[in-house]
C-alpha cells in the first residue's frame, strides 16, 4: 500500500496531464451551467411574476413555485454535470484507487449494500439509502468495503405530505475483524456527556431503552469521545483493548467529524458523518489546487488505510 | 392523605431503591468474578502442558517453573477465597510472562510446534482474561463507589457490606501488543 506522499505524488505526476485536461472540462460545464441556469431563471421569474399579476394567486403558489424551480435547477445542474463527474471518476478516483492497492475493485455507482448497514445497528434502519462510489477488495487479506451511503427516514404530516430527513450521510466502511466475539458491541459519540455533563450525561446514556447496556470503559479520554453500548461486558472489554481503544481516538481526531463504530457478526463496522457527498469533483475550485487534491487523498488513504491502521490483519490465535 | 403518610411512603421507597441498588451491584461483582474465575481455571489448565513441554530445554528457569506449578495447586485448592485469586492470578501472570520472555533466548523451544501452539492459546487467554479483569474492576469501582456515597453508605454499612479489591493491571498490558511479533519469534 502507497503512503500519502507517494499518492500526492503520483496525484501530480502521473495524473496531470488528464487533470489538466479535466480542469479544461470544468471551466467548459461551469460555464455552461452559469448561462442555462441564468437563462433558465430568467424565464421562470417572468413566467412566475405574469401568473401573479394575471390572477389573484396568493403566497402559496409563491412558495410552490418556488419549490418547483429549486427541483428544476437541481436536475438541470445534475444533467448538466453528469458527463464531467462520470469523467472525474474514471480518470482520477479509479487509478487513484488502485494506486493505493491493486486488489480493489471500484464502482462509482454502487455502495456498500444496506443489508450491512442494517446490521451495523449504529442507525434506525432507514427508508431510502443510497449511495455511490463503491470500493471492495482485500487489503492483506482481510475483507474491506466503503462508499458514500446517504439514508433517510420518511415522515409525514397530518396533511399526508411526505418529507425526508437524514438519518446518515457520509462514508461508510465494514472490515473483517481480528477477534473472534459473538455479541454485539456499538460505540456511537458521546454526545450527552458533553451536553449536560458527567453525572446527568451518563444517567441520560444508562437510561437509553434503545439500545444494550450501557458499558463504561477504563479509558478517560476515550469515555470523553465515545459512549458503549454492549450485550457483553467482558467481550466488550476483550474487543476494546487499551490499544484498540486508542487507535479509535486517534481515528475520530484525525477525521475531524463524528464517527460511529460497531462490532456485528464477524465485522467492524466504521461511519463517519461528513454530511456532505465524497469523491465528488469540484465545480468552483480549480481541480489542480494543492487543498482539492489532498481531501480526495486523505480520504481514500485513510478508508483504505483502516485495516493497518487498526491492526486488523495481526490476528489473534483463534482466528487464523 | 396526611403529610406525614406520603413523607412515609416516599422514604420507605428511596429505602428500597437503595437496598435494591446495592444488592444489584454485589450481585453484578459476584457474577463477574465467576467469569474471570472461568478464564483463569482455562490459563490453569494449560500448566501441565506448558510445563512438560518447556521443562526439558530449560534448565535456568527450573524454580519460575516449580512455583508455577505450585501456584497451579494453590488455585486448584478447594474454598480458597476471592482475595486468594486474585493474588494467585497476579502471581501467575508475572511468572508466565517471564517464562514466555525466557522462551526466546531457547531456539529449539521456539521452533517447537506443540510450545508455539501453547504460547498462541496463553497469548489469546491473556486478552480474555485481560477484558475480564477490567470488567470486574469496573463492577468493583461501581459497588465501592456505592459504599463510600452519600447516601447509600448508611445503608451498605447497616447491610454489612465491606469494600471488594480490584485487579492489578500489569504495567504490560497497557502496552501496545505486537501480535506479529510474538508470533514470529
């Protein structure tokens, strides 16, 4: 496996003249997307302004109409955008990929199946999922797969109008792990702690009917990122080993966002909430800037880097 | 309904919280150490191999291996107490953990499959043993911690209750492990 600066490296070097050629497409679609979009409003606000003035329409069909042109401006940007992603994907993301490792496989339109993010039980199972960029393979051999997942859960209101909220948007990354268990062991930000503090905060998570049992680690700083939630004590002691431990905290800080670990059947699975879609190619900024360059970098080194960097291919004994 | 009647049944309720609590958590210590009772008789259990396996190739290490083995019989006693165990398992630890050091300076004994599988299934006990161990001291802390606080101490002291020890945990096992690297030796 590349480290990082072999892959900023080769970013740079092997990668530039496509980049380059890239970054020529995006000033093009940019372009492109200013004018029909300008157009486009253009034409919607006088056609808006003239049903207004020929009929005694009020606010509501204001607000309708407004809801209309945001769907519509966002399908005209995602057509006109789709050729220059799909491009970016292919040109950039997939030798990127297999640049760090061989072995994997990448499909920008598939993610991680929602059978595992079902059984990760870090999230309520959602309604809608999907995602994109769909990355699996062995990494000394221990099974790894990661995407973009974004789900939702439906509601709706008395008067019958669905609406979705997000339940879980941002990278989503299962591995095999390297201990034998057979309970469930869920580890999720410790978020009421740091609202309401020690003692409320932790009456709060022992009270949550939601989940197992409320399990305290021996670990202070790692009681301050996380709280666990487990069906066995000890095996949730005998997963979280000191170093594990550690090696989580350093994970969550190094990520900069929330992340969420669960232990299910034979695997780890690892979200981290970016909020936001990954891999995706920028618009507005231009492709051969340093900062652009390192976010893809960063991310991919670090999905890809979890098994070395969670030791998960030193297995124990029982395991091999 | 007076005053006094609903102070009354406020106070006898708070009185069978607390009673309630404090037998949950001797109970939770109890079931606990059973556990960690559990691993430890599995790690006893390998001595005998352990020591017919390594005994023959070493012959500086010969007194570590004798309290070993008598350490073995002195768990294996019948109604030996909580406090017994635990100073008997750090005993035991310390005393592996050397032997196992020791192993790498015999390379016949490193190359030998039979003590490499031994050494494989210790390492594997350790960890469990090692996730038992803090899941008691957790248990212990939460039940002493209930002994010392107001106002749960008037109860513990009217129940008799008296503070439990807690595991040592070696200096070592807070040390990062490198499984690569036992294995290999």
């Amino acid at each position: 496996m590349k480290n990082k600066s072999e892959l900023t490296d080769f970013y740079y070097k092997s990668l530039y003249p496509v980049l380059k050629k890239l970054d020529e497409q995006r000033k093009h679609v940019l372009y492109r997307v200013i004018l029909v979009l300008s157009f486009f409003s253009l034409i919607y606000g006088a056609l808006t302004y003239f049903f207004l003035n020929a009929s005694d329409l009020n606010l509501d069909f204001l607000l309708a109409s407004g809801v209309v042109y945001i769907a519509i401006v966002g399908f005209i940007y995602k057509f006109l955008i789709k050729d220059y992603t799909q491009e970016f994907k292919d040109t950039i993301i997939r030798p990127l990929i297999t640049a760090i490792e061989s072995k994997l496989s990448y499909a920008s339109h598939m993610h991680v199946p929602q059978l595992h993010f079902n059984r990760s039980e870090l999230f309520s199972h959602p309604d809608k999922l999907n995602g994109n960029d769909f990355v699996k393979g062995e990494i000394d051999s221990i099974p790894l797969q990661f995407s973009d997942i974004h789900a939702q859960k439906r509601h709706k209101d008395s008067k019958g109008r669905e609406s979705y909220s997000t339940i879980f948007k941002g990278l989503f990354i299962v591995a095999e792990f390297n201990k034998h268990f057979h309970h469930k062991t869920i580890i999720l930000p410790d978020s009421a702690q740091k609202t309401f503090g020690d003692f409320i905060g932790s009456w709060l998570q022992s009270n949550n009917f939601s989940r197992d049992s409320l399990i305290k680690m021996d670990n202070v700083a790692f009681e301050k990122e996380f709280v666990v939630y487990g069906s066995d004590q000890i095996e949730a002691r005998y997963i979280l080993s000191h170093t594990l431990m550690e090696k989580l905290i350093l994970l969550k800080k190094r990520s900069g966002h929330p992340v969420y670990f669960s232990f299910v059947g034979a695997n780890i699975h690892i979200a981290i909430y970016y909020d936001k879609d990954l891999f995706e190619p920028t618009l507005y900024k231009s492709l051969l800037k340093y900062k652009t360059a390192m976010e893809y970098v960063d991310t991919l080194h670090m999905a890809i880097g979890i098994v070395q960097e969670l030791q998960l291919n030193q297995k124990l004994w029982s395991k091999k | 309904m007076s005053t006094s009647l609903i102070a009354v049944i406020v106070i006898g309720l708070v009185l069978v919280l607390m009673y309630n609590s404090l037998v949950a958590k001797k109970n939770q210590v109890q079931n606990i150490f059973a556990s960690v009772d559990t691993q430890l008789k599995k790690r006893y259990d390998l001595i005998p191999n352990l020591v017919a396996s390594v005994s023959k190739y070493m012959e500086h290490e010969k007194s570590t291996l004798e309290d070993i083995t008598k350490l073995r019989s002195d768990a294996n006693k019948p109604n030996i107490s909580d406090e017994d165990k635990i100073a008997l398992d750090a005993k035991m630890s310390s005393a592996l953990g050397s032997i196992m050091i020791a192993v790498e300076n015999y390379p016949d004994l490193k190359a030998n499959e039979n003590v490499m599988h031994l050494q494989r299934s210790l390492n594997e006990l350790e960890e469990q043993i090692s996730a038992a161990r803090r899941t008691y001291n957790q248990a212990v802390t939460d039940y002493n911690n209930a002994l010392e606080m107001i106002p749960t101490n008037f109860m513990a002291s009217a129940m008799g209750y008296k503070p439990k020890e807690v595991f040592q945990i070696l200096e070592s096992e807070r040390k990062n492990i490198n499984v690569k690297e036992l294995f290999n030796a």
